[in-house]
C-alpha cells in the first residue's frame, strides 16, 4: 500500500511541475511576464517575417517558433492567475507563524 501511495506522490509532484506557474519553480515573477510580453509581441506581429525566427515554409519546425511563443503567453496568464493564488497563499501561512 505504501508503494502506490508513494508512486501517487511522485506522479503529484510530475505533475505539479508542468502545471504550477512558473514563480513557485523559482524563475522571478518579472522574468515571467517580460517572457509574456515578448510571446505577444511574436504572436501578434502582423508583418509576417520581420521577427519570424523560424520559417513557416519550413516542414515540422516552421511552426515550432510560434508554438513556443504560445506556451510563453500561456505561461504568462498562468502565473497572473495561479500565482497570485500561490503567493496570497503563502503570505497566510508565513502569518500563521
């Protein structure tokens, strides 16, 4: 019982590195919104080539600039809202003690 206990922890713990903003990994909360801020600019640059860092002509990579923009952003808006959650959390629990 304990095996799958511990197997249940570790698969917690996997999982909390891809979904918990990026702040509680230690990357500063500055750092994360610049990196937003830059995926925006990417994704919404309507000049179609001037910041393009990878061709789209190219076949299975032309896209994977604009999908890493895309995380960047999505990253971004899950620290605005889970990290809020997370630091108000831990101002709780600091006061507590």
């Amino acid at each position: 019982m304990n095996e799958s206990t511990e197997e249940d922890k570790n698969r917690d713990k996997n999982l909390n590195i891809l979904n918990a903003p990026l702040s509680v990994q230690g990357v500063p909360v500055w750092m994360v919104m610049v990196l937003m801020v830059i995926g925006m600019i990417y994704l919404l640059n309507p000049t179609a080539g001037l910041l393009e860092l990878i061709p789209d002509t190219l076949p299975f990579v032309g896209n994977l600039d604009d999908a890493t923009a895309a995380i960047l952003v999505w990253k971004g808006l899950q620290e605005i809202i889970e990290g809020r959650k997370y630091r108000c959390q831990m101002k709780g629990k600091g006061s507590d003690k």
